[in-house]
C-alpha cells in the first residue's frame, strides 16, 4: 500500500523524492517523510503526518534540503496510529542506519523483545523500526558489509518487506530488499532510481531491473549490484517500460477517474487487438497452446475486490460457451480452505497490479500443488506475471485513480477472449458463432464510447443523490455481476452505503430495509431475466423504493416502473457487463464530486494491497 522512493545522482535529491511520492499518492497514505545525506554529513530526516503538500510545504519542495543521495515514504499506518513519530524513514539509536518499509513484519514484537535486551530503544510503535535496528545490530556486531548485515536480519524476520536502507559509512548508496511488495530500480545517465510502483519514476528513466523475491540490490549513481539472499552477486536483465510518462498524467481533467474512464475504449480495442490476428485469436504469446486448453477440465478463478467481480462475470459466461465448471474464489479466503483443485484444473488469478499479496499468495498455493496457472494482469514483470506459468496482459496502460475502471473493463475483456477461445477448441460453439463473437466484442469500444458521450444526463441525476444513506443494486445472472461492481464504486468513492443483491433474493430479508425514498438500482440486460427483476423492483417500489433502472435500448416498457433510466446499447448478453459498468462507474464519481469528496484517493483505501 505505502510508497516508496529513492535516489541517488548528481541532482538534489529532495525535489525528486517527492515528485515520485506524489506519483504514488494513488497508492493511500497518511503521512510521508524524506531522508537526505547530503556527503558525508548527517542524514537529515524530515516527516509530516497528512498529506504530502504538508512534507512539500516543510521543505519548500525540495529546496531546502541540500543533499544528492535519499529515500522518500508515503506511509499506510499498520502498526501504530498515523502521526509523525510514526511516520518513515526511521533510523537507529545513533543514525547509523536509516530506512523505509513497505509490508508487515509478522514477528516484529519478538524482535523487539531481543533487541531491548541488547540495549535498544524505541521510540515509535512501528514494526518498521524494529527492521532498522535489527539491521543496526547486525551491521556491527560482525562488522561487515551492508549485504550481510541485511542478509542476517532478512532470514530473522517474518513477513512481507521492500526495504531501502542508507547507511552512515555508505553516503552515496541505498541498499534494497524485497519479499513479497513490489519494488523497482531504474537506471539514468549517472543516476539511480528505485520506486514501488513504476509511475514514480517513469519521468525519468523507463530503463528497470524487477528486483525479484528475497533478493537484494547496492544503488549507487555507476551501477546497481544485485545479490540472493546469501550475499552472493547475482546477475539481472534490464527492462524497458512501454508506458509513456503522459500517460500517468491528467492530460486536462478534473481526476484521474474521469480521464481512465475516458480511456477505456482505446484500452479495451488495445487488449483485444493484442490476441487478434487475422479474424481469429492467437494465444500463442500468453502461452495457451490447444492441447492446454483440451486438457482443462475446470476452471478455478481467483481474485480480490473488482477483479473478483470480473471473475463473476467470467463464471457465468465461461460455463455457458465452454461448458465446464468454473469456481470463483476470494483471494483472501483461497488459502485457508485448504482447496481441494482438479489436477487437469487452470487457476486464473486476476490482478491489475500483479502484486495484490492475497492473489499472489493463492498463485504460490496453486503451484506448490502443482496446478497450471494463468495471470491476467495489467503490470509487465510484476509478481504474478514472474511466478504465473502463463500470463495474459491487459493493456490498459498506467492506472492511477484508487477505483478502478479501465483495468477492469479489459480484464473483462480477456475473460470474453478466453472463454470464446476455449469454446472453439472444446467444439462448444460453431464456427459461425466464433465469429459473430469476435465481431461484438469488436463493437464495445465503440459503444462504450457511445455511453461515455451521454454522461451529463448521469451527472444530473446523480447531484440529485448526493444525499443518499443507502442505495441497493439488484440483478440477476450476469446483471447480478454488474451489481457488485456497480456497488463498490458507489460505496468506495462517494461513502453511501451500498450493497448488492440477487434481485430474486430480496424477500429473503433483505426487502425489509427498503423505505421512502431508498435508492434502489436494477440492471436488466438479460432477455431471459428482464420480467423477473421487474417484478423485484415493483416490489421495492410499493414499499417506497426510488428506482433507477439501467437496461438495453428497445426496453421502454421499465419507464412505467422506474423513476429514472438509462439505456445502454445492446452487444451479446454474455458481454453486456462491459457496457453496463460504465454508466455505474459514471454514477459513482459524480455523486462523490457531488459531495465535494476527494475521487482519486478515497479514505481508508489504497490502489494496490501489498499486505494481507
């Protein structure tokens, strides 16, 4: 969740740092800190609890830390309540070591305990110092190198880390390591970068090196070393980031959530075109011979948040084309089952970052049982794209805004693709109909477009909700998918409480929530399903619902039950997601612009979540 920054050139140091940190605001925050050395004077630490403007507005952007060599730190409060003592780069007793964290020491009051024994104190209540003076007493009790004081602590702690560590008799290096959080090292002309995320530092160099799973890397403005967990010097590739620095900017819009919705019709064609080739799909870069799609007999998704929702929409459209079952399972719950999977079984894990610590964690299960496995996600050389058996990219390009809405609009997209695909090859669906399939999904973005056009009529209505304390969506079928999507996007930016239901569930209970003037929202965008969720809303409706119904053009019949509605074009049903979500994805944000709320960065919440 927290962000991460380092470098080490011939510029000052500061200005950078918190132009990467503020490229990785999207990422949640509640405080953020610097740490300079400026030679071989003393490290200068300066933290700010809030947000980054006050760290800018302390050090007058920059400039007034003098210094060529520093790390920088948005921190998500894990351990110990946000404030300034808390806040990263920690440092030892004597400054000596000076560092910054993302992740969670499992084991960290252990440390601790034996650390204070040895004559340490402490002066936050973060697992994160404990890393740093662990680190410290290692570094002098065998007098060694960086390397082998962090390879010592390294095998004693428990847990998930990204750690960039300076150290005092080492002022023109940053020391790295990483265990399940993200990390990158770029590469300029006599200069250095390291960063969480890729946008930090995409002003600056696109040259990286993936620093992989407990590995270890000395930054110096010449070279950058990389080393395994036994201090022994490893070699690695360089990579070149495809994205463009434009690309992770607003380029004229109020949010970045308005600029990637915008997007998402270019994104989606760009995801499709990728396996399209000739009329016809070609898997052969991600890896899906036919004899691999033959052979599965079942399908096991895997996913957190949004991306499960793709995995829901995918369930119902890949048991229908392919005919053979499909489980969708949360991430966060996958592991401690104990799942029982199908040795012929393909597990999909969905994940725009790559590096959603539940979803990767289920990836490491699925293999140690020795499963096949599939990545579907959206960041090149991420974790599960590394350790996936096969990957399928989403070219969604950058995205920046917590609330996600193009990344999820081409993971549906090459859901769509895999499961027409595995059709043709399992002989479950014609010829004709493989390509009358392949010429819809052509036609989204065009269509999305086409929505995205209308939205003023959706802002209108949505101001009108800006006082809403409840809103329910109901569907069923892959409407009921829409739902839970359209759901967290109300409830994720705009703070109404939401929730999602199986229209044909309602009278189970849930019904009795319904008053004067509740919100409810009913997706019909499946023939077979229409009459009856109808009938769901005229239910609500009697019991003093308001409605919104969101359905296909040629449905005129809702406007004699619904107070409001929104048509969508039609597509084939088994796609009719990928138009239903925009008009939700619009309702969201204008009811949280409404309010006067902060879009992109909404409380309590992170773009991607790197610890369980």
């Amino acid at each position: 969740m927290c962000g991460i920054v380092g470098y080490v050139g011939s510029q000052q140091a500061a200005p950078i740092l918190l132009d990467g940190l503020s490229k990785l605001e999207y990422r949640g925050y509640d405080s953020a800190g610097l740490a300079v050395r400026n030679g071989t004077e003393e490290t200068e630490v300066i933290k700010a609890k809030g947000r980054l403007k006050v760290l800018f507005e302390k050090t007058n952007g920059g400039a007034a830390v003098p210094g060529t060599c520093g790390i920088g730190h948005t921190r998500w409060a894990t351990h110990g309540e946000p404030s300034e003592n808390n806040a990263h780069p920690h440092m030892s007793d004597d400054g000596n070591v000076v560092a910054v964290h993302n992740g969670i020491i499992e084991n960290y009051q252990e440390l601790k305990n034996k650390l204070l024994r040895k004559g340490y104190t402490f002066y936050s209540e973060t697992d994160t110092e404990v890393a740093v003076k662990l680190i410290d007493y290692y570094y002098k009790k065998y007098e060694g190198t960086p390397v082998d004081a962090i390879n010592h602590s390294l095998v004693r702690i428990r847990g998930s880390y990204a750690l960039a560590v300076m150290f005092k008799d080492y002022p023109e290096e940053i020391y790295v390591a990483r265990k399940d959080s993200p990390m990158i090292l770029g590469v300029g002309d006599g200069e250095s970068f390291i960063a969480s995320d890729v946008p930090a530092i995409l002003k600056y160099t696109r040259n990286v090196y993936y620093i992989g799973n407990l590995e270890m890397a000395k930054v110096s403005k010449e070279e950058i070393t990389f080393y395994n967990l036994d201090g022994e010097e490893i070699q690695k590739e360089m990579k070149t980031i495809e994205w463009d620095a434009e690309a992770a900017e607003k380029a004229g819009y109020e949010h970045f959530m308005m600029k990637e919705i915008h997007e998402q019709p270019r994104a989606v064609k760009d995801t499709l075109n990728s396996v399209l080739k000739d009329g016809k799909f070609d898997l052969t870069d991600i890896g899906l011979a036919e004899e691999d799609i033959r052979r599965t007999s079942q399908i096991y998704i895997v996913a957190c948040g949004s991306a499960y929702h793709v995995g829901v929409v995918a369930q119902y459209v890949i048991e229908d084309l392919v005919k053979i079952p499909v489980r969708v399972e949360l991430a966060s719950e996958f592991r401690y089952r104990k799942p029982i999977l199908d040795p012929n079984g393909l597990v999909i894990i969905i994940s725009q970052s790559g590096e959603t610590a539940d979803s990767l964690a289920a990836l490491r299960e699925t293999k140690a049982q020795g499963i096949r496995t599939l990545g579907i996600v959206n960041v090149v050389g991420s974790s599960i794209a590394r350790e996936a058996d096969k990957v399928f990219y989403t070219l969604a390009g950058p995205e920046i805004s917590v609330a996600t809405t193009k990344a999820y609009s081409t993971q549906l997209m090459a859901s769509y693709i895999l499961a027409i695909e595995f059709a043709k090859v399992k002989n479950t669906i014609t010829e004709e109909q493989y390509e009358n399939y392949i010429a819809e999904l052509q036609a989204i973005p065009e269509k999305i477009e086409k929505i995205i056009e209308d939205k003023e009529r959706i802002q209108w209505f949505a101001a009108k909700q800006a006082n809403a304390k409840d809103a329910f969506f109901v569907g069923r079928g892959i409407d009921y998918a829409i739902c839970m999507e359209g759901s967290l996007k109300m409830k994720e930016i705009s703070y109404v409480h939401s929730e999602a239901y199986a229209a044909g569930e309602l009278k189970h209970g849930t019904i009795s929530l319904i008053e004067d003037g509740t919100l409810v929202i009913g997706v019909l965008t499946q023939p077979e399903l229409y009459e009856k969720t109808i009938s769901n809303m005229v239910e609500c409706k009697s019991r003093g619902a308001y409605l919104m119904g969101l359905t296909t053009y040629g449905n005129y019949s809702i406007e004699d039950t619904a107070d409001f509605v929104v048509y969508i074009p039609k597509t084939d049903e088994h796609f009719e997601a990928s138009l239903a979500v925009i008009p939700l994805q619009l309702m969201g944000y204008y009811v949280s612009v409404a309010k006067g709320l902060d879009v992109d960065k909404p409380r309590n919440l992170a773009k991607s979540v790197t610890v369980e």
